[in-house]
C-alpha cells in the first residue's frame, strides 16, 4: 500500500544496479519493480533471491530462448515477469487460477497476459472495492503504482504465494 504513496514513470530500460539490494532509480520502474520494492521493505531481497535460483537453474528459466541470453543478469533477471513466473512457481506456492473473487487473498502475487503475450503482474491488498467486493490490487501498468479493481480486468495466467526465503510457503 506504501507504495502508491510514490511518484514513478514507467521506464522499463536496462540499468546497471549493484547487487545484492540494487534498484533502479527510485523514480522509475515498471510492475515487477513494485513487487520488488514491495518485498524488499519486508527484509526480502528478490534481486538476490532470482538471481541465486537462475544461476543455479538456468534452464529452467525463459532467459536463453526469450532474451537470447546465455548467463544469468542480476541487472535484469528479477525484474522479467515471465521470470518471476518461474521463481514464484519454484520458491514459493502455485495457487489455482479462477474467476472467483474469494480465491484471492492480501499478500498474495497475480500475473496477467494484457494482450498479445505482454505479462503483468501485481500484488492483492487488503482493501476491497466499494462496488465490486473484490480486494484491490497494487500494480504499475504505466502510470506509477496505483491501488486498482483490476483484479479481472486481463485474462489470469498465475497466482502465487510467496513469503520469503526459508520460509514455509502453505
């Protein structure tokens, strides 16, 4: 929720960032930066987290055959979508996909095709919608990090769990 309080433009741009702990200039970003961000003001670092599971599972991962990348790139990787797919799917709980409002919970991680393959993803609030009931969802689409009914609003392609390294993830 902290997170709407911010100003970001939508800058997907390669940067170069220190690692572990690196970020992006605070005032740019794009969703999985938010995530990111979001995790890491509770002490988790998925920059390092992506990163460790990619270097030693690289296969595993849509690097080679999406970004034609033969190596892992902890400027990049923890903030791909499709990448934190897979992350999410390995370190953390895979929850069924519905159409039913009551299966999604505050915390948890949603992933959306917006349309001609360009993943999304954001996080479930605890604050519901005046009108529909549904929890909100904090996500960056392109005009910074905003609290939204999106819930349904782009065709579901993930729902996950994820609460840390070491963690129990039920």
């Amino acid at each position: 929720m902290e997170r709407t309080h911010h100003i970001v433009r939508y800058d997907p741009k390669y940067v170069r960032i220190p690692y572990p702990g690196g970020d992006v200039p605070a005032g740019t970003g794009v969703c999985s930066d938010e995530v990111i961000r979001a995790y890491r003001a509770l002490g988790i670092d998925l920059q390092k987290e992506v990163h460790e599971d990619i270097a030693a599972n690289f296969s595993a991962y849509p690097n080679h055959i999406r970004w034609m990348l033969f190596h892992p790139d902890p400027n990049i990787d923890h903030r791909r979508v499709p990448n934190l797919i897979v992350f999410f799917s390995r370190k953390g709980t895979s929850l069924p996909v519905s159409t039913r409002m009551e299966d999604y919970k505050p915390g948890e991680l949603v992933t959306w095709d917006l349309g001609g393959g360009v993943p999304h993803i954001g996080i479930v609030v605890d604050r519901q919608a005046a009108q529909s009931g549904r929890y909100m969802v904090v996500h960056n689409i392109g005009a910074g990090p905003r609290m939204e009914d999106v819930l349904f609003s782009w065709k579901i392609t993930g729902h996950y769990r994820y609460f840390g390294p070491g963690q129990r993830q039920n």
